[in-house]
C-alpha cells in the first residue's frame, strides 16, 4: 500500500526542515497526519515486520557466527540487527520463562488424603499435562503418592505403615531455621535480653535472626518454597547484573586490545544472549526424551558443553584476534575467574533472598 507523504518538509516533530522522507534530527517519516485506517493498519504491520525482520537476521549469526554480531556493531553496522540490549531482554525473557515453567512442581494439596480411585485421577491428569517434561510428571507422580501415604518400589506404588512416624522425621529435617532460645515468643525473647546485663545480650544478628525463626515457626512458613519462588522472581536480574561484571573480567584479561569496557559489555551481551538461546533450545529438545532415555540425555549434555566451549573460543578469536594459544589460556582463565565471581554473588544473592523473603 502507497504511504501518502507531505508536501511540506518541516518535520511535525521537533521542527527540523527535511531533506528526504525522513528527519536526519529525530528520524520521524513524513507522512500525513491524517490517515485512513488502511494506512495506519499497513504502518503497524510495517514496523512489525521490521523487528521480525530485524529478529531473524540476528539470530541467525547469533547461533552460527561467534564474535560476528559484536564486531558488526563495534564496526557501526547496526541497522539491520537488533539492539544488544532489546535482544538480551527479549531471549533471556524467553528462556527464563521456560526454564522456571519446566521446573514448576504441580501442587497437591498433602493435608486430603486420597482414595486409589482419586490417586488413579490426579496421576492421569499429570500424564495429560503437555506442558510437563517426562521427568517433572514422574516427579510429580511421585509427590503424589507419598504425600498420600505411599512408598515407590520400583515405580509402583506401595503402602507406607509408617506414614506417621515418617511425616514426623519429615517435618523436623524441613525445619531449616529455629529460634535459638527456649522462649516461646519474641515478645518474651526481647523481654529475657532486657533482664539481662549489657555485655550478655545478643547482637544485632543473633536478634534479627531469632526474629525471622519465630515468625517462621509461628506462621509455618514453608522457608524452601518462599526461597524458591523469590529467587525465580530475583534469579534474571542478578544474570543482568552479571553482564557488567563479566565484562570487567574481559577489560582485563584483554587490556592490551585497547578497547573500551562498553566494547567488553557487547561481546558480554552478545555471549549471554548465545549461552540462553542455545540452551533454551536444548530444553525444549529434552521436553520430548523421555527421562529413562539416560545415555541419550547425556549424550545431548555432552554435546551442549562441547558446543558452547568451542563457541565461547570462537567468539574470542573473532573479536579480540589472539592466536589459538593464547585464546585457550584467556578462556581458561576468564572462566575460572567468571566461575569464582559468580558463585560469590549466588551466594550473596541466596542470603538476601533467605533475609528478606519473610
């Protein structure tokens, strides 16, 4: 469909005079204001399309080009790919949603106890479920069971005599976290550390600490399931906030290239938007392997860790120019450091959860 241009050439914009179809100051087209709704349906579907276009001309030397995107950018040929930044958004949102609904446990309620009629039913829903993996049914399947009172004996169910004695061991090892007095509320706790001389109190930690166990054995907090959901909700932005650090380490490593650190951050985006695809699709590969099909999984495993190793020497190749020796002991070395850095900050990242979650 024809656009329908102005005859005028001062940009409705910011007012820059034109000298072309488009403004060379804020880049708006000059169309007409007035437009029909053919017009407006068709500009829509124009700029869609360009971001589809955009997309799979990205991608595609994403997956099979390593260091081709970030030398591309670095050279000013950016036109036609997407934006580091809205790529890394895009597919790390992408893959995150996937990785956690791959994960997600289907809840029974434990405290009802279940005919084998109703048992048979709920399981037969779980079979049915076709966005579970293989694994994550079988998992289920068997919560289900033991929830109800069953033991798994070579995948069939039997009836567990010891259910109750069992659910008691159960429920003390789930305790992860106590209050480390005999007081029996922390009202009564404060009152006992008033009574007592300065030099014997507890510190500040000791107090926060016994604060969150009462409020925790009080309301029977399940503490595994609130880590795991404020770590799935917090879990994309602490890989956000690894991309500057990760970035750091390669300024570094590669100091003698002479390139600025927001050169390191592209590679940096580029490589992690790589590392979320590529796995994606190996998840969605595994959602169709049965999980007994053991040798094939790891097979596939294997096959993932070689691929991204010979990516991640690749890539560094392509964008800093090091020989082949020297590119292995940098990847050597950056990956031990990355590896070091990052579980410091799941660390750190784990126990602001398990502090503020409550």
């Amino acid at each position: 469909m024809k656009k329908h241009y102005r005859h005028e050439n001062d940009c409705l914009n910011c007012g820059t005079i034109l000298e072309g179809k488009f403004c060379h100051n804020c880049g708006q087209e000059n169309l007409q204001v007035k437009e029909s709704f053919g017009h407006m349906m068709n500009h829509a579907i124009s700029d869609y399309f360009h971001f589809d276009h955009q997309f799979f001309q990205t991608i595609k030397p994403l997956l099979f080009k390593p260091g081709f995107l970030t030398n591309e950018y670095l050279a000013g040929k950016r036109a036609k790919y997407l934006h580091p930044v809205k790529m890394y958004i895009f597919i790390s949102v992408m893959y995150f949603l996937l990785f956690f609904k791959q994960g997600d446990p289907v809840h029974v309620n434990v405290h009802q106890d279940l005919t084998a009629i109703q048992l048979q039913e709920a399981t037969g829903k779980i079979n049915q479920n076709s966005l579970l993996s293989p694994k994550t049914k079988a998992e289920a399947i068997r919560n289900l069971y033991r929830s109800n009172g069953y033991l798994m004996v070579n995948n069939h169910p039997v009836k567990d005599t010891l259910k109750k004695s069992r659910k008691i061991i159960d429920e003390k090892e789930d305790r992860l976290i106590s209050p480390t007095t005999s007081d029996t509320s922390y009202e009564q706790y404060l009152y006992s550390q008033s009574k007592l001389p300065e030099a014997r109190r507890d510190g500040w930690f000791e107090r926060y600490y016994n604060k969150k166990a009462f409020i925790i054995t009080k309301q029977k907090i399940d503490l595994k399931e609130l880590i795991g959901e404020s770590s799935k909700h917090n879990f994309p932005k602490l890989m956000f906030l690894l991309l500057p650090l990760f970035a750091l380490i390669l300024s570094i490593a590669f100091r003698r290239n002479n390139k600025y650190y927001v050169e390191h951050l592209i590679y940096s985006i580029h490589l992690h938007s790589f590392l979320f695809l590529f796995l994606g699709i190996i998840a969605i590969v595994k959602l169709f392997i049965p999980s007994n099909w053991e040798m094939l999984n790891g097979l596939i495993g294997f096959a993932a860790f070689v691929s991204i190793t010979l990516y991640l020497y690749q890539s560094l190749r392509t964008v800093y120019n090091r020989g082949p020796f020297r590119t292995i002991t940098k990847l050597l070395g950056i990956s031990l450091v990355y590896s070091f850095v990052s579980g410091i900050c799941l660390a750190l990242f784990y126990i602001v959860i398990a502090a503020t979650a409550v």
